[in-house]
C-alpha cells in the first residue's frame, strides 16, 4: 500500500489544483490544458492501482466492509422470519 501513496497524492493534488485554479485567477488556457491532461492522470492512477494494488482477502459475500471487521447478517433459507 505504501508504493500507491505516491500516484494517489500526486493525482489528488493535481485535481486539487485543478479546482482551485479558476478561483486563483489562473488563465483559461491553462486551465483547459489541465482539463485535457485530468483523464490521462486518472488512468494512470488506476492502472497503478490495479498493478501495484493487493486483493482483499475478504469476500464480499462475508463481510460487507473492507475497514471494518463486521461480519455480513445472512438471512437463513429456511426460516423466512419476519417476511
């Protein structure tokens, strides 16, 4: 995880800036061209984060949360309980 906080800082403060460009008095032109290079450092990030990324050993159907050690409530086939 520690290899992903560089691409995930670096994009996030790039569209951070990206934000508050308008609001700095940046010129339209630079602002454009940010606009144009946002989707190819979104890409980036993502392709980073599937390479680099480990898969949760968790599965979906077991636990509702990654963060949180929640087991997921599996209603029973055989008991319709409050249905």
């Amino acid at each position: 995880m520690e290899k992903l906080k560089w691409p995930l800082g670096l994009v996030s403060g790039y569209l951070l800036l990206y934000l508050i460009a308008p609001y700095a008095g940046v010129i339209d032109d630079v602002i454009i061209l940010m606009s144009i290079f946002s989707p190819v450092a979104i890409i980036w990030m993502v392709v980073k984060i599937l390479k680099q990324g480990k898969p949760s050993s968790r599965s979906f159907d077991e636990y509702f949360y990654e963060d949180l050690d929640y087991k997921r409530n599996v209603a029973n086939e055989d008991d319709p309980g409050d249905l």
